[in-house]
C-alpha cells in the first residue's frame, strides 16, 4: 500500500529552517527520509520552505522572532485549520507537529498522530487526555515518562549526516550552539572558558523574550578573545563552527526534551559536554561521544582531558541517530496507527 501522509508544520519558520529552528529540521529530515523511502508526502509548512517534496503553503513569508503572540496564534490557527481540512481529502494520514490542531481533529475522520516537542506541561497534558485516539511521539523516554497518555510511543530524531562535515583535526576553542536563555546556560559556558582559559565561540539567537538576559549575563563577557558571539547560524556555520571546535558545551538547566544541536555536533566529530537533564544520558553516551558533567568544574576539568576520538563519536550518530532509523520507526508507526480501529470524539 503506498501511503500518503500530511506533515503539518508551524508556519513561522521555513522547513529546514536558515537557522534556528529544530523542529523545522526534524521536519526536513523526515520528508525527505520517508520520500526516499517510497512514502508520498505532503509537508504543510510556509513558502519559504524549500523541503523537495510536494508542499502547500497558506502564509508564504517566515515571520520569526514573534513579536505578537496573538497574532500569531490567529496565523497558526488559521494555517493549521486549513491545512487539516485540505489534507483530510488527499492523506492517509496526518501527522502534526503543534498541539491546535488536534482540536480540529473532531471534525475528520483521518488519523492522527502528533510528535511532541516541547517540555511537559500540566495543561497541555489535560488538553491530550481528550484526544485518547490520538497517537503520541515522545521525541526521548525521559520525556515520554512525564506523559500519561494511552497510544505513546518514542522515537529519537535522527540528521542527515551526510549534511556536516567530518573533521578530524581540532582547534584549540570551545562552541555552544542553541537560544540565548537561562535554561541553556549559555552563562555557565562563559564560566567554563574563563576557568580553563580556552577560547569560546557562541552561535545563536537572541529572542526578544531573552534580551535582557544577554544584555546582563552574556554581552559584558564578550571581549572577541576570550569569548565571542558569532549571532545565528544556518548549516554552513554549523559546519564551520561546530567542525573545528574541540567540544561543545551543552550546560542545559532544563529538561531537554532532545537537543538536535547534540547530534550534529558528533556528526561533525566533536564530543559533546552536556549538564544532565532531560533527554542528555539518552544521546550522549559516556566516553563515545562526550561526557555528562555534573557540574562547571566538572565541565571544565573534562575539556582538558577528552580523550574521544572525532571519528568514534561521528560513527555512534550514524549507527544511532540516522534519518533512515528514525524514518523506519515513523513508516511503523503510521501503518500500525492506520490498522487501529479510530473513535471520533
């Protein structure tokens, strides 16, 4: 049976994204996985995407930072209405990556199945109790153990590896990829490079949310010696980046439902050193590709003894964290999901 299967994407951020955006790039990794796999796809998203596979796009312009949450929920409500309603004529299947749309789920008969991204929360997990139809992807078990919902299941991301490029020889700097925010601990990577004297690259976006906390706790460090902010940055500077640095930095505060930026960095070859929380003992695996700290000295005296060998940790992503591993779980899942017999509620 060739499948057909609707990806609803946000419309904020174009699928893969330029820069930030995580989701987008699960996205892009997954549509392009499952057409290689045979499975037609129709990716929801915005016109900027440029995913090549079929897409259909109501808002053609990204619009990221948001500056008007309401007016984005009316976008995303609007966006995501349609697509549903247009993808219940033509898909087998539709699975989403935001919650507002399994409210509109009542009205079609399709499946539905929505991967969840974002941290537990105590009222989103009662909107999901009166969705029990619905089947859940949890993107790490930690994450998953939080859930109470019936149809749960995980499935780790996975990257295109063959994206970022292998780099065997190491400079002397530290990165830290991700948002500038508090629960990332980009501060707490400053305190790494000032104990151990090794320089620190960051790479990232300021969301208007986050500015007072760069203004007080990151842009006083930056000397362009010492510590360096490089702004956002899209695949090539990933590479750059990410390829030649000797770690990166993983200080999360938080319970990290994933953390793609994990996986791309031991593509390139470069151990990870990740704070525990969240989904870091499920990707990181101790003495392979990067260490758990437990806390800044500890972060900091394992930069001066890695011992990790780049080749090593980009193997462990690519018999761990392929797209083809990950898309096989999903091409499961949605098969599975379509034998169930489904109560509109």
């Amino acid at each position: 049976m060739l499948l057909k299967i609707a990806l609803v994407a946000d419309p904020f951020i174009a699928v893969p994204p330029a820069d930030y955006g995580g989701t987008e790039l699960f996205v892009a990794h997954l549509a392009q996985g499952l057409k290689a796999a045979g499975i037609d796809v129709v990716l929801y998203a915005n016109g900027e995407s440029k995913v090549k596979v079929e897409t259909h796009w109501l808002y053609e312009r990204s619009r990221w930072p948001i500056k008007v949450p309401e007016h984005a929920w009316i976008r995303q409500l609007n966006h995501t209405s349609w697509a549903i309603r247009e993808a219940s004529h033509q898909c087998d299947l539709i699975h989403l990556q935001s919650f507002p749309g399994l409210a509109f789920s009542r009205f079609i008969e399709r499946r539905i199945v929505l991967t969840l991204h974002g941290p537990h929360q105590t009222h989103l997990s009662e909107f999901y109790a009166s969705y029990p139809d619905v089947q859940y992807v949890c993107i790490s078990e930690e994450q998953c153990k939080q859930e109470s919902m019936p149809q749960l299941r995980t499935i780790h991301h996975g990257i295109d590896v063959g994206l970022y490029r292998f780099t065997a020889q190491k400079q002397q700097y530290l990165s830290f990829i991700g948002r500038i925010a508090p629960v990332k601990g980009t501060h707490l990577a400053i305190d790494v490079a000032k104990r151990t004297g090794i320089p620190l690259k960051i790479a990232g976006e300021v969301q208007p949310d986050h500015q007072a906390y760069f203004e007080s706790k990151i842009k006083p460090h930056l000397d362009g010696d010492l510590v360096e902010y490089v702004g956002a940055a899209n695949l090539e500077a990933k590479n750059e980046l990410l390829g030649n640095s000797m770690a990166m930095l993983f200080p999360i505060q938080w319970k990290e439902p994933f953390g793609l930026v994990m996986l791309e960095a031991m593509a390139c070859g470069t151990p990870v050193l990740a704070m525990p929380g969240g989904s870091v003992s499920e990707v990181v695996r101790e003495g392979v590709s990067g260490y758990i700290c437990r806390s800044v000295r500890e972060m900091a005296n394992r930069v001066t003894n890695l011992g990790i060998q780049p080749a090593t940790a980009r193997r462990y992503v690519e018999e761990n964290f392929s797209i083809e591993k990950m898309v096989g779980e999903y091409i499961t899942l949605y098969k599975e999901t379509l034998n169930k017999v489904r109560r509109v509620a």
